[in-house]
C-alpha cells in the first residue's frame, strides 16, 4: 500500500525564546492510501497545526512532511487539486448565496463537481438560495463539506468535520465518508469526537502535547483500554493482594468486593482471586474513548515514556 501522508520528527514551534511554544514534538505518523485515518486530541494537541503543515499553510520548524510523496511546499496548485479540505475554523461571509459560492470554487477547479452541488446540497438539508451572510453555524458547515466532497479528491483532510452538524447530518456525514473512501480515497479525520471516528476510521492516533501517545486500528486500541473487572468474595480481602498483579490497576476494595482495571489476559488475576472463596465476578470491556482519557490524565512524564514506546 503506498503512503500518501508521511511526516518525520516533525516539530512544530510558534514565537520564539522565552514566548516560544511547542505545537508539534517530533511527530512521525504515516497514512497509507485508501485509508479512513483518525487524528484524536483536545483543543491544543496539535491537531489543527498538523493539517496546516499537510497543506503548506505552515511550514515545520524541524522534520519532513510529504503528501503523494511531495513535500507540500514543492506540490503546488496541482497537489493541492487533489485534495479536499475542510478548516476546523471555517470563515464564510458576503452576500453570495450557498449556491453561487459552490458554483464559484467548482470554477475555480476546471468545473470538477459542479454537477454534484445539487446533490450533494439536497443531502445535507442546504438550501442553495440562502445567502452566506443569513447561514447559522451549522449551515456554514454543511457548505464546508460540500466544497471539500464537490471533486471527488484523492485525499480528504477534515478538520471538525461534523462541528455544528445536528446528530442526523452527523450519520450522512459518515455515510459520504465510507462512499468516498469506497471510490479509493484517503481520509484523514482529525476530531475530537470519539464516537464519529470510532464507527469510520480503520487506524487511530491519540495526539497529546503534540506527540502520538497510541496508534493502532481501533479493536486494538479498545483491547488497551482493557476491562473493568469486580469480583465478590465470601470474606473480606485486603487490596495489597492484589497489587502488583500483571494489567492490574486502579485497584479498590469494599469490604467484600474488589474493583480494578484489567489490561491483557486475566491469567494472573484469576490465580490469586482463586485464593479465596469467590461468589461473584464480572467484567465489562472499555471504550476508546475511556483510553483516550486515561492518556490525558496521565501525568506528563510517563506519557513522554509512552510517547518514546509508540514512536
């Protein structure tokens, strides 16, 4: 499978000495084409800057980034003619209607996708005839991603796709993203709405302080958020029979009842919980997005040993 995003110890800094920031910290990522890709993090993770510098609105401080295996800054209008982007802050305003607008940007392209604006338009509930001006937020949005569906491009790169989207609009969003990725092209979704990403996307990064903290496809990374586990026992047990047990965290115990976090195999814990009389157990999976919290609680210096081991 080819490559169609690579980056390489990408560092990312905004101002300089004592007033410098470190958006970017040595960001290697690579995303093979006809891949739905999703980039998680909060506001401030590095999400937005990582998606500037794909589309050589930025350029890094340190590192190499390459899109269809061209730096973006050598690309020019012809790289950027394959790709559809949609900003996270998206800026519309004027008096040109929905319609007009779209019309003009197909133009601008040759043409390409014209012939799909009503479409496109009658799907995501856009009445062409409004003036940009008059659009609430949501509107707007929905004239952000028709723009980046309109030419059919080899690599889409959306940024917050589904902001200000209602939850019904949210589903047809996902819809046009399996039938573009269906077409063969590449997705890169950066959000951070766990649940869109989670039912599209093939592999996902976690991206915090501007370093991968996990990246896997998701039933891997669901099997790293682990399970919950309790168990009930005849007599009360002490926690510190239980510490130090492999995958075994986030112990408490109540009197009877044991509660802890699983990760791996419950080999270890079963042979010790056999010690003793056991009534009752159960253990629930976790969901993505119970790891990606577990990463932002983390404090820092075990995440950057984290972030070494993913790198």
């Amino acid at each position: 499978m080819s490559v169609v995003i690579r980056t390489e110890g990408v560092v990312k800094d905004y101002g300089h000495g004592a007033a410098r920031v470190r958006a970017l910290d040595g960001l290697d990522l690579e995303v093979g084409a006809g891949e739905v890709f999703g980039f998680l993090g909060p506001n401030g993770a590095g999400k937005s800057t990582t998606i500037r510098l794909l589309l050589d609105l930025l350029r890094p401080t340190e590192g190499r980034v390459e899109v269809f295996g061209t730096p973006p800054r050598t690309g020019g209008p012809a790289q950027r003619a394959r790709i559809g982007y949609l900003p996270g802050e998206l800026a519309l305003a004027g008096r040109a209607t929905a319609g007009a607008l779209l019309h003009h940007l197909a133009q601008l392209r040759g043409g390409a996708g014209s012939d799909r604006i009503t479409a496109l338009a009658e799907r995501l509930s856009l009445d062409l005839s409004r003036r940009i001006r008059t659009l609430s937020r949501g509107n707007k949005q929905k004239v952000g991603l028709i723009q980046a569906f309109l030419h059919r491009p080899e690599l889409l790169v959306l940024d917050e796709p589904t902001s200000g989207l209602d939850p019904l609009l949210q589903h047809e969003f996902l819809a046009m993203v399996r039938e573009a990725s269906a077409d063969g092209a590449t997705v890169f979704l950066s959000s951070h709405v766990l649940s869109e990403v989670e039912v599209i996307a093939e592999r996902v990064a976690i991206v915090r302080a501007g370093r991968i903290v996990d990246l896997d496809d998701v039933a891997t990374l669901r099997h790293h958020a682990g399970q919950r586990v309790e168990l009930h026992f005849a007599e009360p047990v002490a926690a510190e029979v239980f510490a130090g047990v492999d995958g075994v965290s986030d112990i408490e115990v109540d009197d009877h009842r044991m509660r802890c976090l699983l990760r791996g195999e419950p080999d270890a814990l079963l042979t010790v919980a056999a010690r003793f009389h056991v009534t009752r157990w159960s253990a629930e999976d976790r969901e993505l997005e119970d790891l990606f919290l577990d990463h932002y609680r983390m404090p820092v210096q075990e995440q950057e040993e984290v972030a070494a081991d993913v790198r």
